[in-house]
C-alpha cells in the first residue's frame, strides 16, 4: 500500500508559494542593480561633463557655453538624487521580499515537516502490521507443529 498523504495539496500550494516568493525575491535584486546601473551611469556622465567644464573654463570659451554646460550638471545633479531615491527604494523593496521568502520557506518547512511525520508514522504502522501478519503466521505453524 502507498503512503499517501491527506494534506498533500497544502505541502504542494507552500511550496509554489516559496517558488513565487523566490522569483520575486530575485526579480527585486535585478531591479536593484539595474537602478544601481543607472545611478553609475549618471555619476559617470556628471564627471565626463564636469571635466569638459573644467577643461573649457582654463581656455576661453563662451560663457553661454559654460553656462549651458552648468545648467546641464545640475540637471544631472537632479537625476542623480533622483535616482538615489529609486535606488533606496529598491534596496526597501529587496529587503522585504526578502522577509517574506523567509516567511514562505519556514511556512513551507513546517508543512513538509509535517508531511515527513506522517509518512514516519505510516511506515511503522506497516511496519507494525507486517510484524503483527509475521506474529500470526508463527502461531499458526506453532499450533499446528503442536497438533501434528
């Protein structure tokens, strides 16, 4: 007889909450280096064009140029603060579905657990019962040595 468990259906739905929990879990930390990406991007560009500013300031340049070169760091300057915050959010948003995934594999440990207690307890009572057949055919050739 097969070991067949009544709350298998259970075992199995924790188990593809784990499995979703774990996909959300790695598509937040690709979120999080993608934003990361994008604020190294800007930080790189910030210096490439603070560097031409510089660079242009030591000779002579129009000064429309040099203002319009400034007016263009600080609006990477804004993107850059903006992107921080995207990054911070990221990070929150990692951290979270990182709780959750613990949540959803301890959830998911006490049910297979449970499942592991039952299919113990299934196999001593066969076990039990192969014992208990075993016992009765050893009486049975005991009397009937006796008789004969």
């Amino acid at each position: 007889m097969k070991f067949k468990y009544a709350l298998q259906k259970i075992v199995d739905l924790k188990g593809s909450e784990k499995s979703m929990a774990e996909w959300e879990y790695a598509a937040s930390l690709g979120r999080l280096r993608s934003e990361e990406e994008r604020l190294a991007s800007l930080r790189r560009e910030r210096g490439e064009y603070e560097s031409e500013l510089a660079e242009k300031a030591q000779r002579p340049t129009p000064l429309a140029e040099l203002h319009l070169l400034q007016d263009y760091i600080s609006f990477l300057d804004g993107q850059i603060q903006r992107q921080r915050q995207g990054v911070r959010a990221a990070e929150e948003q990692v951290r979270q579905r990182q709780v959750f995934l613990k949540v959803k594999m301890v959830d998911e440990k006490v049910w297979l657990n449970a499942r592991g207690k039952a299919l113990n307890r299934y196999r001593e009572e066969m076990l039990q019962r192969e014992q208990n057949e075993l016992d009765e055919i050893a009486t049975r050739r005991a009397a009937a040595a006796s008789r004969g």
